[in-house]
C-alpha cells in the first residue's frame, strides 16, 4: 500500500495529538512532511518538536506538490476557507470538525470536492475506537437485544480552565454543540442509525467567562452562544434518546452514555476518547461487567480517520468518517438550535448511511 504525505494547517494544541499519533501509531499509513500556521512560530515550534524539515504559512501546504492529503487544524470558523482551498490545491482534505460551521459551507465543500475528484473526511474519528466499535459489535450481536433508547451526558466547566487561547470556544460557529457534540452524535449514528428529530431547549449561563490560566489570566470573553443545552432525539429506527451537552457543569458521575435495550443495559465510556470500559448489565446479572476488547484497535487515537480513508481510497470504497456523516451530525446540531429557538420539534432534513463496523464477522465478542 501506498504511503501518504500529509501536511498539517494549524498548529494549536491538537495538533499534538495528531503528529504524535501519525509517529507512533499510524506510521504505516501516512508521514507528515509539512506543516503550516499563520503564526510560523507555531509550525516552527512543531516542527522542531517532531522532526519535520519544512514549515512556514498554510500557503506552504498547499503549494507542495508532494502532499496528498491536507489535515486541517485551524479554528472552526475558518474550515470552510481552508478545506476548499486544500481541495483546490488538489489535495485530499481530513477537517476537524464541524466540516464546516453552516450546511451551505459543507455543501459548497463537497460540490468542490466532487470538481476536483477529491476525498473529504472530518473529525471525530473516536467512534472507530476499540470501546466504540466493541460496543458496535456487541449490539450487532444481540448481547443486550433490540436497542430502546440511549442517555447521554457531555459535562464540561468550560475551556477558560485550562487553555489561554478559549475564546472561538464562544464565538458563533462553536460552543458545547459544535464543540463536542459531534463526538456523541457520531456514536450514536454509528450504533443506531440517522437521526430524523430534534427538540431543544439551551441558555447561555454567563454573559462573559474569564479566562483562568496564565497569560492571560483574568481576561474576560463575551459569550455569544448558548453554553448548557438539554435536547431529545428521535432516530429513523424509533429509538429516542436524550442527550445534555454543557460548558457550565463542574462534574457527574452520570455515565457519558448509556444504552437501553430489551435484554440489559450498557453504559459506553467517554466518545472524546479513545479507551474506557464498555460494561454490560443483563437479566440476573448481579454487576456490571465489562465487555472484551479487541486488542488490534485499542492503540487507535486521533488520525485514525485518516488512515480509514487512505485505507479506503486504496480500496475504492468509501471511508467512514465521511462528509457525509459529518453533514447529517451538523445538521442534527443546527436543527437542535432551531428546535429551541422554535420552541417544536424539528425535523432533520438530512439523512446518511450507518458507518459499517470495523471487526470482522469472524471476530464475535466473547466473556472468558
């Protein structure tokens, strides 16, 4: 198989993660050769970090004519700018999300992805983890029967805690919903299908956050977002589901998502992650018990979205974290701000096809 060239626009804190793991894990696949920020001191400090000869502006990344696939970390407000310039410079893209802040942008991106024979992939890729993709597989084997419903629970006490630079956190086109919904959301389509309505309810707790790490400690931000939003679901298959997502909880002990069906229940670890306990809790069972996981899969952090869709392009099939997916889950979200805006339930226009598994058919899930 062939071995990718990426280069990286965006050079803030994931950006970490992402070259460490295209190191360590993902070696195989694909090799950063360049990376690119409009402050050079970031991709320079980077670049230094990792051992990556070039690196300037993102202008730099799109011009190489060795790259093949751009990986787009910049803020979310300027995806849409960058990922149709990476598309334009005849490069695969992989964003991270959202694929764009509005459906039209990620509409414009895939009509230009389509003119230039291109692929377009967007984060999260955690629902290809080893605890998701086993609790995939463990419903796909009945092991807890038909699915119910599901209750799921993102608390956060806000970015202002722990990184200086929070302010886009606030800003239209972010937020707990754009944030960090899709990290849940992409789960839930990938265990139980589409999404087809929404109800809402949102506010915006504070009017301003103040920012509580050096530098710059004690620097206020204007919120313009609504920050704690309680929303319902209900899915093509019938299913309902509840779903809270907040920058205003300091913490719970809720589990972060937990699945009801005919014959037990489970609760699902952390989808912002890549490890965690899949537990399973069935008639007469005295104790939750955890579900084994495949090993193969447990190394898998972020990029494993990009490898998926090197992986596919090699194999003209299409790739999972597709824009696709990444079109229905923003459009869940912007439905769920209309819904509270509204005050009704609101149908979700779109609509996409349930991600395949990972695991082989031969590969059951099996308690010693």
């Amino acid at each position: 198989m062939k071995k990718y060239n990426v280069g990286i626009i965006g050079c803030g804190d994931i950006s970490f993660q992402y070259l460490r793991n295209a190191r360590d894990v993902f070696m195989d696949y694909f090799k950063v050769t360049v990376i690119g920020d409009i402050v050079v001191e970031k991709a320079k400090a980077r670049a230094e970090e990792f051992g990556i000869e070039k690196y300037g502006t993102p202008e730099l990344v799109y011009e190489d004519k060795d790259v093949d696939i751009i990986i787009n970390l910049t803020v979310p407000m300027a995806h849409e700018e960058v990922n149709i310039k990476a598309l334009e410079s005849g490069k695969h893209v992989y964003s991270e999300k959202p694929l764009a802040t509005s459906r039209d942008g990620i509409k414009r991106i895939m009509e230009v992805a389509k003119k230039c024979g291109k692929r377009v992939g967007c984060a999260p890729d955690s629902f290809m983890s080893a605890p998701m993709q086993t609790a995939k597989k463990a419903i796909e084997e009945d092991w807890i029967g038909a699915p119910l419903g599901v209750s799921a629970l993102c608390p956060m006490r806000g970015n202002e805690f722990w990184r200086p630079d929070c302010d886009f956190f606030y800003k239209k086109g972010a937020g707990p919903m754009l944030d960090m919904a899709p990290y849940y959301l992409n789960v839930f389509v990938s265990l139980f299908g589409p999404i087809d309505s929404v109800y809402s309810m949102q506010k915006k707790t504070f009017e301003q956050r103040t920012i509580k790490v050096a530098p710059r400690r004690g620097d206020k931000i204007d919120v313009e977002i609504p920050t704690h939003v309680c929303s319902t679901l209900r899915f093509e298959n019938g299913m309902i589901g509840s779903f809270t997502n907040s920058f205003d909880i300091w913490d719970s002990k809720t589990p972060k998502i937990e699945v009801y069906g005919e014959k037990g229940s489970m609760l699902i670890p952390d989808p912002n992650m890549y490890d965690g306990d899949v537990l399973v809790k069935r008639f007469r069972d005295t104790e939750w018990r955890p579900l084994p996981q495949f090993v193969e899969y447990a190394k898998y952090g972020r990029g494993a979205g990009v490898m998926d869709m090197i992986k596919s392009i090699e194999a003209d099939r299409p790739h999972k974290a597709s824009a696709e997916l990444a079109y229905h889950v923003t459009d869940v979200i912007l439905s769920m701000d209309e819904a509270a805006e509204a005050k009704s339930e609101k149908k979700v226009e779109s609509t996409v096809e349930q991600p395949k598994g990972i695991f082989l058919e031969q590969d059951p899930i099996l308690w010693a």
